[in-house]
C-alpha cells in the first residue's frame, strides 16, 4: 500500500528532497470539471468516485460506491459505455466515447483501463471552444502544410506555435526543447501583445521533476483550465479490489502537483495546456501553452486538434532535424569509407587514421584527436600535452563501452585548467583489445551565456532549520550565467560514427594480429627448418672439404718435380678449401646462435680482451696497431662464448679495415647518467673503435646482413661477410642494441649493449 493521506506529500511536505520522488499519479484527486467513476470491468460495480460525482444527478456521491453502472446510467449510456470498454485491452490514453447529457450538463465521457479498473471520466463542456469548429479543419489543413514547407526545425516550431495559438486562443503558447543534461529552452514562442517574452530563456532541469517527465511521455496532451482549482478527492479513499490509492497516470483530469500550480501561479498562469514532442520515441521537447489573464477550458474538439498537431509536429519535426543533419551525417559516412579503405592500404593502424588526406580529425567536427593503439600514440590537431591526454584517457578507459562521450567532461575527470580549454568535450572509442586502445576526439570549451528564468541557484531556498525546498521561482527576472567548462554537444550522429569506426578498427586490428601471429608461425617454421639444412649440410662438407685441402697439401709435399702450373693450381684448391672452410664454421656457428641457449655468468671482459689480443697478435704487429682501452672493463652478466665471438670479430675488423700510417683500437664501456625521471640508469654500452676507412651511412645496415662485404679480397684482404651478422645476432640473443658511429675516412665505433 502506497500509504495514507497524511503520509503523502501535500503541500507542505514537497520538497527538493522528495520532488523527484513524489508519485503524481497517486494524487488521488480529480480537477472539478469532471467527474471520475472507477469501476470493476467484469462487474461494472463503481470501486471508486469523485466527491463531485453527485452532479450526475445518481444521488450522493458516497452512496454510489457499490453500486453498478447499469443501475445508475440510462441504457443507451451504459450501452455506449460497454461497447466501447470492450475495445479496450491496454492501459492508453483516454477514448472519448461521446457526450452525454448528466445531472442537466452536457458533458463528454472518455474512458480507459488501468492496473485491472476502469475509468470513466465525465467532463463538463469547455467554456472556451478556441477557434469556431468550422474553422478548425481548415486551420488543420493550413498549419500542416506550412509546418510542411519550413525548412529548419527552428523555423518549423515557430510555425507550430503560431498555428496552436490561433486554434487555442491562448495568449502564450511557447516551444520548449530539452538539453542532454534534462534543462530546457524555450525556441519559439506565438505571444500576446504586452506580456513579457521568455523566448530564449533557459530553465533548470528540477523545474520539471522526473515522475513529471514520465507521466509527459505518457499522453500526448496535459489540460489544466483552471490553476487555482479545488482538487476533489477520490472517494473511498483507497480502491478495494487492490487495496491501494488509484494509479491514476492516463486519467486526464487527476489532479496536479502542488509544485506544479505553485510553479505556474507564480508565474502569474491561470490555465495551461502541454502538448508533448517526441523524437524516436523520446521526450524530445514540449509546446506548452498559457493564459494569464483567466482561466481557459478548451473542449475536446479543439484539444483533438491540437494533439493531432503535436503527433503531426513530432512526425514532421523529426524529419526536419533529420534533414538538417543529413548533410553532415553524409559527409561522416563518407570520411568512414575513406578511412576504411586507408586501413585496407596501410599496414599501420594509426598510420591510416591519420593520413593528410581523410583523418580522424577532418571527419568529426572536433579541435583535436588522439589515437592510443599498443605502446604507441598519435596526436592530431589541438589537443592537451601528451602526458595529460595519457592520464584522460587512463581516467576514461573504463568507461568507454564502446563509445563514451561528454561535453562537460571536467565534470567527469579530473583535470587543470589548461587541459579543460581544450578537453571541455571528449568523445572516445575502443579501437583494439585492451582498454587503452582508444581513439578520442576533443573539442574546445564553447563559453555561453545563457539566459535563465529565474535565479538557476535559487531554485532550492534553505530557511534556517528547514529542508531545501524548491522555490518555484517567485521571481521571473532573466539570470545570465557564464556557462563554463563545456563543449558544443556530441550529436547522435556522431556517436553513430566513432562507434561504427571502432568496430572497423577493432575488426582489422583483430584480423591483423591474427594474420601476423600465422605469418610469425610460418616464419619461425620455415627458419627453424633453413638453420637445420644449414647446420647439416655445414657439417657434412666439412670432411670431405679438409679431405681435399689435405690430398692437395700431400701430393704439393710429395711429388717435388711437379711442373710450376700444376703446383700452381694444386695451391690454389688448398686456399679455396680453406676458405671455403672458413665460411662453412661461420655458417655453422651463425646457425648454432639461433637455437643456442643463452647461459649467462659473471665474464671479466678484460681478460676475453686479454685472450683475443694473444689471438691477434700476429695481425696486431704486422699492422702495427696501437690497442686501447682507457679504463678496465667491467665484469657482466652474459654467454662467455658469444661475448668473445663479438669482440673478436668487430676487433678483428678494426685492425683489418684500416689504411692508415698510424693504426688505434679501441676498446671501452660508458655508463650512461641517470634517468632525470626514474633515477636508474640504462645498460651499459661496449664499443670498439677504429681510426679506419669508415662505414658509408647508407651501408651500414647492410654490412650485419649474412655475406655482405663492401670490399673486394684484394683490398683488406679476405673475408667471409660472416662477422658482422654473428656479431648482430649475439647482441640479439642477449637482449641488447648493436650501432654503427662512423666517419668515411676517418673511423668506425661499432657500440652494443648486453641487457640483462
Ligand atoms: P668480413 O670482414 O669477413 O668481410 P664482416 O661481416 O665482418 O665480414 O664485415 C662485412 C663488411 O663490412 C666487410 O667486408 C667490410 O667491408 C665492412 N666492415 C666491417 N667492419 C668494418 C670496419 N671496422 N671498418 C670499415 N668497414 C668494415
């Protein structure tokens, strides 16, 4: 049970805290131009009546509760009535089923069903027809035809207005659209000479509370003749067949809110009429109509009219704002082709997104965007620095589901100042797998001044010792407030758009990776099975090749009187076998590092430089090369093998890469300083330089790949091209960066990490 009288809200007790929660259509109360009946629909027993149902001439009011409608009505009504109830299957607005003459009044009866009862509302007829009836057909005809012909929707509702105006007669009729945040504004408004304008004016989102906005979305059209009425109460109290207060949400002529002719006598309003617009079945706005100067009961004729005008405006009105946007919508959907098809072209996402021609930014009516996709970002246009364009989008990665959107986003994360200038809107998509992956627009802050009926803050009054109370503006003074921190809002459309995007993003990311993963396992089959062939096919030239150099090296010890050309060619195989001896152990060693594990132990490198001095020494002092190494080297954690193979070889080169008079290797470890940020410091760095011939730039990639030598044997002797890649890929199996420094002419420093 919904409660007592005394426990419902009254006009003493409606307040801020219980405004939103007043249930209005448990009013319980009708309005005294018409009588309620509500009745049993099997039974046709009255459950309930309004106290002033004894103007239908059936006796007094309490005494018909219990009795059946055929025992009170003439036939033909009862009949009409039943008829009618039979149609009836859901709870709708009310039928008008017909007028009757009752108690001496003519008065029209509408009914319909709700939570199990039947209602019967009989209504006296409105003393106001409005236009005359012949008229209004023509009116009709007429203001649907020039709604037709407006070309913007704000042009469209000033029509609306004008026409509802002539066909009311009320002296205020006003179009009032709702914002995102539920305040409203009134767009365009039909007004009486000498009454004051509220067109433009904005109202704050309590001057309608929530149970209101449901019950709007309910009909079509609210009638209230008479603000100042005497609210007439249900009687019994409580229905009983479901032992609770009447729900009373269709019936047309329940009495108000308090709040509600509070609001409306303050604003000096002695009858209203709101007439409800909805955009895809939401409440999209209102047309609300106003007399000041007497109360205004329009009959249902003129009413009938103007809801048809409103289903029509609502009709009408949607198209018009379809149509204003279509051109816009098109050019989004045309950016998303574009877009698609760069994401078909590059093989890098952002890359695509953000190509010159279509990017993300020109798409969308934004300042300026971010693109999150793994480890990398990409920021286009004006946007907040870098690092808090990171700390938004880590605030709104949560919530981005798939899309996210706002256009008073300080509202929603945290932010300076600086960063609201340009972030006041953001709108955000999911673009990959993982939360971060986003795409973000950002739209600068749009400062307005809005004009508002009445002090927005002094909506709520708090006397000393009493609850916040809503005070329904007694004043109507215009406010102007600086709105701050807010963007132009995000339209449907383009939400519509960053999510779409989204899914095509996330659609390629997703058959991107996966492409990549099966390319990655071929990959790694087909060189796990190239190092295999490699490795056994080193292995078994090996002996047959030693064979050859060693039968060669017999028969050239063996048999003195060989004449001079066959000694010659017989010296020729023994260099050629042990060449190609040499490039055969490379290749082995450079397919062992492939599969080799890593093991790493503390190796003191400056006895690994000591050793391959020792090695070198014959080309050390046939060149005459200086060997340095300014300070002791340290002791790091790494494969003693491997580590020995790389500075051999690049020492190896720096002695035989060289022309100069006056040869210098040097050998040395840097400690790179502190990171000013973390205050830990990277992996130290090995170098080997020489005062040699140097390295082009454009060949220094090239020299690490397998074979490739840049001189000829002759010049600085022979080689196998095997070196520098062995070099690269120890460094690469130790998790480390190989680098080339060098001067033509002048010297190369090859430098590594081996990073733990
Ligand atoms: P190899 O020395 O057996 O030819 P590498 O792989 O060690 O093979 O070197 C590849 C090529 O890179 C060499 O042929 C040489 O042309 C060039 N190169 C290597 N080290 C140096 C260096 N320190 N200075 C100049 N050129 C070098």
């Amino acid at each position: 049970m919904r409660g007592s009288a005394e426990e419902r809200i009254t006009s003493r007790n409606v307040d801020l805290s219980n405004c939103d929660r007043e249930q209005i259509q448990f009013s319980n109360a009708v309005q005294p131009h018409c009588v309620l009946l509500a009745m049993d629909p099997a039974t046709w027993r009255i459950l309930q009546v309004s106290g002033n149902a004894d103007e239908l001439g059936f006796g007094p009011a309490r005494d018909l509760p219990g009795r059946r409608l055929q025992d009170v009505f003439t036939p033909s009504d009862y009949q009409c009535v039943s008829d009618a109830a039979r149609k009836l299957r859901y709870p709708a607005p009310p039928l008008h089923i017909g007028s009757s003459t009752l108690g001496g009044q003519t008065r029209d009866l509408f009914i319909h069903i709700n939570n199990g009862s039947l209602f019967l509302e009989a209504e006296r007829q409105g003393a106001h027809p409005g236009v005359a009836q012949k008229q209004l057909y023509d009116e009709l005809r007429n203001g649907i035809a020039q709604l037709n012909a407006s070309t913007s929707v704000v042009g469209f509702l000033d029509q609306a207005v004008h026409v509802i105006a002539r066909c009311t007669g009320f002296e205020r009729v006003m179009a009032y659209r709702f914002h995102g945040d539920g305040s409203g504004e009134v767009v365009a408004e039909a007004v009486h000479q000498g009454l004051e304008r509220y067109l433009g004016l904005h109202y704050p989102a309590a001057d309608i509370p929530k149970p209101a906005r449901r019950l709007f979305a309910l009909t079509w059209l609210r009638h209230l003749p008479d603000v100042n009425y005497q609210p007439v109460p249900l009687i019994p109290e409580i229905n009983p067949v479901t032992s609770d207060l009447a729900d009373l949400s269709y019936v047309f002529s329940r009495s108000v809110s308090v709040m509600y002719t509070e609001y409306l006598r303050n604003m000096g309003v002695k009858a209203t009429m709101v007439l409800t617009l909805f955009k895809g079945g939401k409440l999209w706005g209102l047309i609300s109509c106003m007399q000041h100067s007497a109360p205004r009961h329009l009959n249902i004729e003129v009413r009938a009219v103007c809801e048809m005008l409103a289903q029509t405006s609502s009709l009408l009105m949607s198209a018009k704002e379809d149509a204003e946007f279509a051109k816009y919508r098109e050019s989004l959907s045309h950016s998303l082709e574009a877009l698609v098809h760069q994401l078909g072209l590059r093989t890098s996402t952002a890359e695509a997104l953000s190509s010159p021609k279509v990017n993300l930014l020109s798409a969308m009516d934004a300042s300026g965007a971010a693109i999150f996709l793994g480890e990398t970002i990409t920021l286009l246009g004006q946007t907040p620095s870098q690092s808090a364009v990171q700390a938004l989008a880590a605030a709104i990665a949560s919530k981005v589901q798939p899309v996210w959107s706002s256009d008073l986003a300080t509202r929603d994360v945290a932010m300076d100042d600086e960063t609201a200038s340009r972030a006041s809107g953001i709108l955000a998509t999911r673009i990959g797998q993982f939360d971060t992956d986003l795409v973000i627009w950002f739209r600068p802050e749009y400062r307005q001044t809005v004009a508002w009926a009445g002090d927005p803050e002094k909506l709520v009054v708090r006397a000393p010792g009493r609850e916040a109370r809503l005070n329904p503006n007694g004043s109507f003074d215009v406010w102007r407030t600086e709105v701050r921190g807010r963007s132009k809002p995000w339209l449907e459309c383009e939400l519509d758009f960053a999510s779409r995007l989204g899914r095509v993003i996330l659609e390629v990311v997703v058959q991107r990776s996966r492409e990549m993963a099966r390319l990655n396992q071929d990959l790694s089959r087909s060189n796990r099975e190239l190092e295999e062939f490699v490795y056994t096919a080193s292995h078994d030239l090996k002996s047959p090749l030693r064979g050859i150099a060693t039968y060669a090296q017999m028969v050239l010890r063996t048999a003195a009187d060989l004449p001079s050309v066959n000694r010659e060619r017989l010296q020729s195989i023994v260099q050629l076998a042990n060449r190609m001896d040499g490039v055969i152990e490379g290749l082995l060693r450079y397919s062992e590092l492939g599969h080799a594990v890593i093991r790493r132990e503390d190796v003191d490198l400056n006895e690994v430089c000591e050793q391959i001095i020792e090695l070198l020494r014959v080309d050390i002092e046939s060149t005459r090369t200086e060997i340095r190494i300014p300070r002791r080297l340290p002791i790091l954690r790494c494969d003693l093998r491997w580590v020995t193979q790389i500075l051999l070889n690049l020492m190896a080169n720096g002695i035989k890469y060289n022309d100069k008079e006056k040869r210098t290797l040097e050998i040395g470890y840097l400690v790179p300083p502190a990171s000013t940020v973390t205050g830990r410091t990277g992996p130290g760095i090995l170098y080997v330089k020489d005062n040699g011939i140097g390295i082009a730039p454009d060949d220094r990639d090239a020299v690490l790949r397998l074979f490739h030598r840049l001189h000829a044997d002759q010049k600085y002797g022979a080689g196998t091209g095997l070196g520098l890649s062995i070099v690269a890929r120890s460094v690469e199996r130790h998790n480390g960066r190989l680098w080339i420094e060098s001067t033509v002419g002048e010297g190369s420093t090859f430098f590594f990490t081996l990073d733990e």
